[in-house]
C-alpha cells in the first residue's frame, strides 16, 4: 500500500466539492490544507478549534468515504491546528501540535504513570455539564458515582437516545474519579472498542493480558453503547464475566446505551439482569430552556456573547439532540468569524438555512388536547385532572402520544401541559400506545382517526 498523494487530496476535494451539497463543505473543504500522510493515515491541518470541532462533527464523515470509495481502503484522518490555512495553499506545512484522536491504544499523557485511563474529555465535566428538568436524575446519579465510586449505584446504567450528553456524563464521572485520586485506573470506551480489542487479542492469543487489563488493573470500567453488544455471545460472555469480577472486587462499573436494558434485542437475559443489580436513569431531550442555557455556555466558552433572540430562535428550530445544537451553534460562530459579522437574529436565519428545521409544528398541545376529548366524549379538564378511570386514561395517553409525535415539545414540556404530570408518565403514554398500536390493528385505527379527526396525518402516527 501507498500513501495519499496530495493530488489524491486534491481529486476528493474536487468530488465532495461537485456531488456534496454545499452546506457541508462550503467554506470549510476550503480551510483544510493537506500536510502529510502514510499508508494508512492521512494528516490534515485547520485553523481553529471552532473550525475543527465542526469540521470532525459534520465534514470528516464525508472526507472518510470518498477516500475510501476512491482508494478503496480505510484512512484515519488527523487533525492539526494551524493559524493561517489557506485557500490556495500548496506547500506542505511546517508540523505542529497534533489534535489528539481518539484511539482505544492511546493513553492520556496527562495521567500519572500509574494509571490506566484514556481518551477521557477533559473539557466534559459535571461543572461544563448544563442541568435540566430531562437529566436532572441522571446528573445527580453520576455526580453520587463520581464522588464515592462503587458506594452508591454499581452498576449505574444511563440510558436516552442520541446527542443527549450520556457520553459526557460518562467522561464527567471519569473526570471526577481522577480528580478526588489520581492514582485511580479508569478504563472508557465504547463497547465497540471492548468487542475489536477482545477479537485482537483472540487473534494473536492474548487474552490472558486481556482479561488482566479488564479485571484486575481496573478500578472503574466506563462503557459507551453496550448496545453494540447485541448478538455478539462471545463478546457477552466476556463482558459478563468482566462484570462479575469487577463488582464481586467492590470496583465501579457504568455503562450507556440508547435504550432501556430489556428493549435492547439480542442481549442476554444475565447481563439484563446484572444491570439491574444497580440504578437505571434516563436522559431525556432539554425542554426550550434548557437548550438555551445549553447554546450560552458554549457560546461563553468561546468568548463569545450570544444574543438572546438567537439563542431562543436556535433553541426552538433546532433538534432536541444536543450534538445537533451544538453543531448549529459552531456553524453560525465560524460564520460569524470567517465574515466579520455581527450575530444577529437575520444574520443568524440566513446563516443557518438548511441547518435548522425553521417551520411551525403541525399543531398544538392545546389543539391536540381539545381535539381528543371530543373524540372520545370528555372533557379537556378531566383529561387534565386526577381522575384515572379507563374512560379518561387512554384519551389521556393518546394526547400525550400525539403531543410528542406532532408539536415538538419535550417529555418535561408535555407533562406540564397535562396537570403537572411528572415527564416519566408520559414516557409511559407514549410507549403504551405505541405497543398497543402495534400489536391491535382495531386500536391503531382509532388513533389513525382520531389524527384525522384533529387534522394531523393520519401516516405519521
């Protein structure tokens, strides 16, 4: 094998450039400069943090794929930071301080030698971490773990969909563990990482030294996506056993996953069960308020003041992912930088068009609420009310279920609307009508018609 030639770089520059549409590369593909690479790993230079993050989060996924479909190999890119990167750069640059990239065998030189943690953030603390109504459970679980390690909750399972900040919760418990002792062994990766490793060290017989690591020089194991582990048995199995001697040794374990331990398929009934021996705490999407308070951190962070109008305008379209609304939030900074301009609600509109989602949902809680209860013959106080009567629960539980399909609104948001309810009952709505539907074609009807019947397509339910 070969290393990228720069003229490889440059034809992948010029096919992202014709096929890709221009929101993902412009002007970012022209504040990439080519520095060096080897057969395996291609060397890229940027000029700031801001551009980088943003570039690592949006562009290098598109970067990785045409080389891979024009070389048909795997590269791993890396990132530098370099003040000045030009357009018309040619000339290979000087090297410089390389961005650190995630890798399972990397092990952070920040760490005393006695120590085994890595690829730990150190910018995804408890401090750095914004608290709303949708993680305030799953903060305060992680904060217990991080200050008394294997004493609270062992194992802590957290558990919510995409870009909620489980990861940097996981990376805040590890944060914290090192700060009170810095002699503490924290092993963090993903539970992908787990699978390649054991399967390399079946390859070249080294399991002996695998289990070691896991086992015996671990005091708290921390592990992303343990979904990944579905149908993988052999995998399982030693992860179970990994399980066994690290809680049977009094030593921490937490893991993540994008949903709750019994829906995840394919995963033993052992390990189930085992992450039940500890604590389970949902993370759900920030509520509006939440999201702002989320956008003018990271805005301070940068030093930079964010309006109000435009943080509210981002929180509102943006996805309730939080990595989404990060993303949203570099994109206008660097714009912002690159052209000289004032942040300003239009420049804000203009500047993240095609980013943000800019349309009014299709209906109302209230409207949804009201069209409901003439559905089913009751009344919206009812709905709203104590009562739990069968005749009132499910117009109840359809409303929130449609509530959470059509407007929009958070988990926290929608209880609100319904009396106060507690975010956790309409999680239970939603699930049970949603089961319900799938498993009685007559249910599924009626709530198709009572869609209908309010004005909401009758598809999407």
């Amino acid at each position: 094998m070969t290393a990228l030639a720069r003229s490889d770089w440059d034809e992948v520059c010029a096919r992202v450039r014709r096929e890709e549409d221009p929101f993902f590369h412009d002007p970012w593909l022209d504040r990439i400069a080519f520095v060096t690479s080897d057969e395996s790993n291609v060397v890229l230079a940027t000029p700031n943090r801001l551009y980088l993050e943003f570039i690592q989060e949006n562009l290098d996924p598109i970067l990785n794929r045409y080389l891979r479909d024009m070389t048909h190999r795997d590269w791993h890119i890396a990132y530098q930071l370099r003040e000045m990167v030009r357009p018309d750069s040619k000339a290979d640059l000087p090297a410089v301080e390389p961005v650190p990239v995630a890798s399972p065998d990397n092990t952070s030189t920040a760490a005393p030698a006695s120590s085994y943690h890595f690829r730990l953030n150190p910018g995804q603390t408890f401090h750095s971490f914004i608290v709303g109504s949708g993680n305030s459970f799953a903060s305060a679980a992680c904060q217990a773990v991080g200050d008394n390690p294997a004493n609270n909750y062992n194992p802590l399972f957290i558990f919510g969909g995409v870009g909620l900040g489980k990861t940097h919760l996981l990376n805040a418990i590890g944060n914290r563990i090192i700060e009170r002792d810095r002699r503490a062994r924290i092993v963090y990766l993903s539970a992908e990482d787990f699978t390649n490793e054991m399967i390399n060290a079946l390859r070249f017989k080294r399991m002996e030294e695998f289990r070691e690591k896991y086992r015996r020089r671990c005091d708290a194991l921390l592990v992303d996506d343990i979904q990944f582990l579905a149908g993988r048995l052999r995998t399982q199995e030693e992860f179970f056993h990994t399980f066994n001697a690290l809680h049977g040794s009094g030593r921490q374990i937490v893991v993540t996953a994008d949903r709750y331990p019994k829906d995840i398929k394919g995963l033993e009934e052992r390990l189930r069960s085992r992450f039940d021996w500890g604590l389970v705490a949902d993370v759900q999407p920030p509520d509006t308020e939440t999201k702002v308070a989320i956008l003018r951190k990271k805005a301070d962070d940068e030093g930079i003041e964010l309006p109000q109008d435009v943080a509210f305008f981002i929180a509102r379209y943006a996805t309730n992912n939080i990595r989404g609304l990060e993303g949203a939030l570099k994109r206008l900074l660097a714009m912002s930088s690159l052209q000289a301009a004032p942040i300003t609600l239009e420049f804000s509109r203009r500047c993240l068009e095609g980013y943000l989602q800019v349309e009014e949902p299709t209906a109302s809680c209230e409207s949804i609420t009201s069209g409901v209860a003439k559905f089913f013959n009751v009344k919206v106080a009812e709905m709203k009310g104590p009562r739990r009567t069968r005749q009132i629960v499910t117009p109840r539980q359809i409303a929130m279920f449609l509530a959470r399909k059509h407007t929009g609104l958070s988990l926290p948001e929608i209880g609100k609307r319904f009396g106060g309810r507690d975010h956790t009952t309409v999680i239970h709505a939603v699930r049970k009508i949603d089961r319900q539907m799938k498993e009685d074609q007559a249910f599924r009807t009626k709530v198709q018609l009572v869609a209908r019947s309010i004005g909401l397509a009758a598809d999407a339910t």
